[in-house]
C-alpha cells in the first residue's frame, strides 16, 4: 500500500498542473501496461523493457517512476487518503472504529470499479515471492502514516511504541487478509475478512473463535470442551 490515483480524495479539489498531470498519465500508462503483459504471458516473463515499450517510453523512465517491476504492482494511493480519511473521522470515535469506517471505504474502492485489478494484485501478492518481499519492504512506510494518523487520534507520541505496534500490526493484518483471500480464490467477501482481522487485533486471542473454514471438526487438544453459548 504505498501514489497513483486518490480513490478518496474530494472531487472538489484544485486541479493539478500540467506537469502533474503529465506524469499521473506517464504512471498510469506504465501501470495499465504492466498489467496487460502479467495477464498475458505471467509475472516472470514480463520485463522492464517490455512494459516499456508497450507504454512507449524508455526503461529508465520506468525505473524513475517505479524503482523496482514490484512496484509497478504494489504502488497505489491508498496510504495519504487512509490517513486523511481517518484524520477526518470524529474526535470522539473510538479508534477501532474510525479505522474499520476509512478500511470499508478504500475496499469498496477495490471491490468496485478495481475488483479485478484488486484480484490480479493479491495473487500476485500470494504467488510471487519478490512481490511479497517488496510488500514487506514497503510496509514500514505505510506503518509510518498510519502511526501518525493514530498518533493525532490519541495523543500519542507517532514514534512511541504503541503507536508504531498497532500500525504495524495493522498492516501485516491487512497484507495476511490479502493473501488469504487470494489462497481461497477470493470466494470470501474481503470486507468481512478485513472485519475479522480488525476483531482478532482489537480483541486479542482470548475472543478468537474460528472462522467458517477453519476449526470446524478438528479433533481438539487435551482439556474440557467448550461450552455452547
């Protein structure tokens, strides 16, 4: 989750410069062409310099805009509006809260006009290693915004170690929603899987129970069986 295009972002904003706009369309280009060669011929044959050609610029344009081919793929806008958005949540909300509303809000985003690019990303996320590893790379920057964004909602101090715990724990929650629902071939409804994730971090092991397709039936460790509530 680290900018292209602001999902969220007020439509009545001041319209960007030509030179932003030239480069929001150079991005956007190398993006829609990357991904047109990953649905043909897979993550692994596509280059570079095959993406560039498609998008016709040079490789090295490519690389000024996206560092790495993994970036092409987990590059998005998503971190800047999840903070404004959350930021704008009322004073008085709880936190839990505020975040489950700016979460709902960005997946409806990807669940929308992006499910099938939402789809290709997560399965890429889940089957190819050095995208997965990028992900990891990039967490700590989107861990970062969210720490400070938690860190206005609740007086913290944005590099104190709760604040950089529950951002961080935060984002490896979302990147394992990710991968979990590509491995089940996004049967599940992602709203109601980041729900559950949000439950298992705000409420803690004690309150897990498991989940439609995981723990039913299997034969249990020593100690009494639970009581039906």
């Amino acid at each position: 989750m680290t900018g292209v295009r602001s999902p969220l972002s007020p439509t009545g904003g001041p319209r960007p410069g030509l030179r932003e706009r030239k480069k929001a369309k150079t991005r956007e280009a190398i993006r829609a062409a990357a991904y047109g060669l990953i649905r043909q011929q897979g993550y692994e044959a596509t280059t570079v310099e095959q993406i560039a050609g498609r998008a016709e610029v040079s490789p090295s344009t490519v690389l000024r805009y996206f560092p790495t081919k993994e970036d092409i793929v987990l590059t998005d806008a998503y971190d800047p509006v999840m903070a404004a958005e959350l930021a704008a949540r009322p004073a008085g909300e709880p936190w839990p809260e505020s975040l489950r509303h700016v979460l709902r809000a960005v997946l409806g985003v990807g669940a929308g006009e992006e499910a099938e690019l939402t789809r290709l990303r997560t399965r890429l996320l889940a089957e190819v290693p050095a995208v997965r590893s990028r992900m990891l790379e990039n967490m700590s920057a989107t861990g970062r915004v969210l720490a400070r964004a938690i860190a206005d909602r609740t007086g913290l101090a944005p590099d104190s170690l709760e604040a950089r715990t529950v951002s961080m724990s935060l984002v490896g929650g979302l990147m394992e929603v990710s991968r979990y629902w590509a491995e089940h071939d996004h049967e599940e409804s992602l709203t109601e899987l980041v729900d559950r994730a949000l439950d298992a971090l705000e409420n803690g092991l004690p309150a897990l129970r498991p989940g439609p397709r995981e723990g039913r039936g299997k034969a249990r460790g020593p100690g009494p069986a639970p009581v039906a509530s």
